[in-house]
C-alpha cells in the first residue's frame, strides 16, 4: 500500500498539471476568440486620401475614356515590313481624334481616377458593370478586393499610341509623332496615381515604351523630326520627375498594414497576437475573390474551422507579434525607399536577401514570419526596374542630342560629349550598371558610343542582359546593346 502512494502521488500531480495547462489552453482559445481583430481604420479611404487632388474639370479620366471608345478594341498592331502594316495605317488614321482625346486626357494634372471595391455606374460606358455590385465599400473590405482597372486600359492606350507614333514618322508627321511621346508618358504618370507598386511599375512599363519608340524612330526615320520637335522631346525627357525613377512604399505599406489589422489582435498599444481563424477567414476570402466559380465543400469547411480554432492558441505563440511584424515591415521597405534613390551601382540589395535568410533560416522561422513570406514583394527587382528607366532616358536623350548635333555641323558626328554639353545635352552619360564613363568616338565614318567598363555587373545577382542602348551609325543611328561590337565603316 505504501509503494504505490508515490504513484498515486504522481498521477495526481500530472492529472492537476494537465488539468490546469488545457484551463489555461482553453483560456487562451476564449481570449484570442473574445478578443478579435478590430478594423480601425477604412484602407480603402484612407488610401484614396493619397490620390492626387484636383479639380473635376482637371481630372483626365473623363477624356480618357471618351478616347478609349473612339479609338475601338484593337491591341496589336504590325511593324513596318508586315503585310498589315498599310491596313494598320488606315485603321490609326481613321481615329485620330480618339488620340486627340488621349493627348488632352494625359496633359491633365492627373487621371483623377478614384479606385473603388465594385465597379461604378460612372464608368458603365468603358468598364464591365453589374448593378447588383454597386454599392459603396464597407470598412470592412479588405485592400485586396479594390479593384484598378485603369491601368490595363492605359497599357492598351499607350500600345495604341506607340504604333501611331511609327506612321506618324512613315506619313511624315513629325507633330504627331511628338504628340504620341508625349501623350505615353503623360499615361505613365497617370498610372502611378493609386500609389501600389504594380502602379509604378506600369507606369514605368509605359515609360520605357515611349523611349523605345523615340530610339526606334530616330533609328528608322531620324529626317522626319524636324528641329523644333526634336528640342520638345529633349525638353519632355528632361522635365520627368525624379520620382518616376523611385519606388514609393506608402501605399503597399498601408496594404500590409490592412491585412495585420484584420489578423492580430490589438492591445491598444501597437502590440498583439496572431489570431489563425481570422487569417483563415481572410484568405478564404481573398481566394473567393479570385475563384468564383469554386464549389464550396461545407463538411470540410466546418473540420477546418474547429481545427483552426483548436490550433489558434499555437500559432499565436508560434507567428510574431503585431508589434514585431509592423516593425520589420516598415523597416526593410524604408530601406529600400532609400536604395532606390541611389544610382544601380551604389544600391546594395541585402536587405532582401538578409530577411530571406532571416524568415528561412528554421522550420520555426519559416512559420514566424509566415505572413510577411506571403505579403511582401519583391523590392530589389522593382528598384532596379524603376532606375533603369532613367538610363533609357537617358539613352534617348543621347540620341537627339547626336542628330542634333549632327544637322548643325553638316552632316558630322560629334567625335565626343564635349562637343553636346552644354547645347544638346547636359551632362555626359555614366554606365548605369558599373557608374564609369560612356566614351564618344569616331571609328572611321561612325559614330561610337560605348562604356570602357571591360564588364558589367549583373544586378543583383541574377544572370540579366541590361536592357539599355547606346549607338553607334554612319548615315544614321544603330543600336547595339552592352557587350556586342558595333559594326563600324573603316576610315
């Protein structure tokens, strides 16, 4: 009877230990059920608060669709030596005042497109509509649900724009041509309005379109712009906002931001836990978004709700804190705000790869950060994307500014940047991968423009031919890219 007190003993004390870690199990299923995710602020409004205010008879969105339904459906147009081209060519001419409208729409100060969860009545002449959807966003909507369907009609606009630009030049319509630029570029400011990164990166997408069809215009038909439209596009180029070589984060932010409000709870001090069943409510959501033809199982909804809630106290202590997650967040997308800012050869995209190792490091690690896995984007290659555009910027700028050149010297190429700066360009161009020089020379009859960086740079870390142009021409401009031989004429 006495040896088997110490056991009794023991079964006790074991029976009262797992008595009181299931109360308090149980207790932490009731807190994290009682206290649920609090929407504190409208995203929706909140974000639209970022939009550029302007006046209704400023707003170019009206024009632009009245544009948009001048100008009809069609997307892909032909190069000059495809059979289509002449049918093209009809096609453009027959809707000129369709790109008229364009070019007023993108001259305004802004778009003034407000984004919305459902598509609006205002838009039923351009945007597909159903009545039974419109009705005003409620707090309650997530960011994801917002809808931005201004920016594939703006892409097709500029595709538009760009393929008039070329018979602009074959009609000689040196005007028009000019008036095809500058509507492009006016569509990716526009375009970046909303402030997300897919904003930006559109419109930068449209940027680099407009600066293929300068180059591959002066490339093409270089006598066709006169003087004067040449000095405008030198002018346009120029006048580009710094900010449309940058990425801003405020936007993508404020999404994240959105879905921790809809996940964690909140102590009221900036601090809280990661409530699973509300994750799960969340994601079931945005996937229902994203499939609505998805047949919904109701018995397995249900195991997978109980087990959710069963697990949530575990994931809470698994997941990191509000605190920890809003912190990490805001810090890495400042810094890359901050690289973004400095030429590609000084930016240093070790942050990313730092929280890649961070969040991958453990299985432990993996679940800890689960959320920002999920939800943050890819920065390092936006940045780059977003900078490159200003050396193509600049590529083009080279190009007027050695027709420019050439046109008042009788028919001589520069023979080096001196001769451009400061009448037909500013500063001489520095290799946007390595930040060397960029040498201008005369090879015999042609015109040699090249980097003396005997390599370049593959940033970051990835195996990309860089997508800029410099030139080398005898009677005209020809485009090589880095690392290839111009052909030249022997003296």
């Amino acid at each position: 009877m006495s040896a088997t007190r110490p056991l009794r003993s023991v079964l006790k004390a074991a029976t009262l230990s797992l008595c009181a870690l299931g109360t308090l199990y149980v207790g932490a299923i009731t807190y994290l059920w009682l206290n649920r995710p609090a929407i504190s602020f409208d995203v929706v409004q909140r974000l639209n608060s970022l939009l550029p205010q302007v006046a209704e008879d400023q707003r170019g969105w009206p024009l632009f669709k009245k544009g948009m339904i001048a100008l009809g459906a069609q997307e892909e147009f032909a190069f000059p030596d495809d059979a289509k081209w002449v049918i093209d060519g009809e096609f453009l001419r027959q809707r000129t005042a369709g790109f008229d409208l364009l070019a007023q729409a993108a001259a305004r100060p802004a778009s003034g497109y407000v984004p919305s969860i459902h598509p609006q009545a205002a838009d039923a002449d351009l945007l597909p509509y159903d009545p039974a959807q419109a009705r005003p966003a409620a707090p309650s909507s997530p960011v994801f649900a917002l809808l931005l369907p201004q920016l594939g009609l703006q892409r097709k606009a500029a595709k538009m724009c760009a393929a008039d630009a070329l018979h602009a030049l074959d009609e000689g319509d040196s005007a028009r041509f000019v008036r095809d630029i500058s509507t492009m570029l006016g569509l990716a400011n526009q375009a970046e309005e909303s402030g997300f990164l897919i904003s930006q990166l559109v419109g930068s997408a449209l940027r680099a379109m407009a600066f293929e069809r300068i180059i591959m215009g002066l490339e093409w038909r270089p006598d066709v712009v006169s003087d004067e439209d040449l000095a405008k596009l030198t002018e346009i180029l120029r006048s580009i906002s710094p900010s449309a070589y940058t990425i801003d984060l405020d936007a993508e932010l404020l999404g994240i931001t959105d879905c921790i409000q809809r996940t964690y709870t909140d102590n009221g001090s900036g601090d809280g836990w990661f409530n699973s069943v509300y994750a799960t409510r969340l994601l079931t959501e945005l996937t229902a978004m994203s499939s609505s033809d998805a047949q919904k199982d109701d018995s397995n909804d249900s195991w997978s709700a109980t087990a959710t809630v069963l697990l949530s106290p575990i994931s809470a202590a698994l997941v990191a804190t509000r605190k920890e997650t809003i912190d990490l967040c805001e810090s890495m997308m400042r810094q890359c705000e901050e690289q973004s800012r400095l030429p590609i050869w000084q930016q240093d995209a070790s942050q990313e790869s730092t929280f890649e190792s961070l969040a991958s490091r453990t299985e432990f690690a993996k679940i800890k950060w689960t959320l920002l896995r999920l939800l943050f984007p890819a920065l390092s290659r936006a940045s780059h994307v977003r900078r490159m555009g200003e050396s193509q910027s600049l590529a083009a700028q080279v190009a007027i500014a050695c027709i420019q050149y050439r046109r008042s010297h009788a028919g001589v190429w520069p023979t080096n940047f001196g001769a451009l700066a400061p009448k037909f360009l500013d500063t001489p161009p520095l290799d946007p991968m390595t930040g060397e020089a960029v040498t201008l020379e005369n090879v015999g009859a042609s015109l040699v423009i090249s980097s003396t960086a005997p390599s370049h740079r593959v940033w970051p870390d990835r195996d990309v031919q860089p997508p800029w142009v410099w030139f080398s021409g005898d009677d005209q401009l020809k485009r090589w890219r880095a690392g290839e031989k111009p052909e030249v004429t022997s003296p």
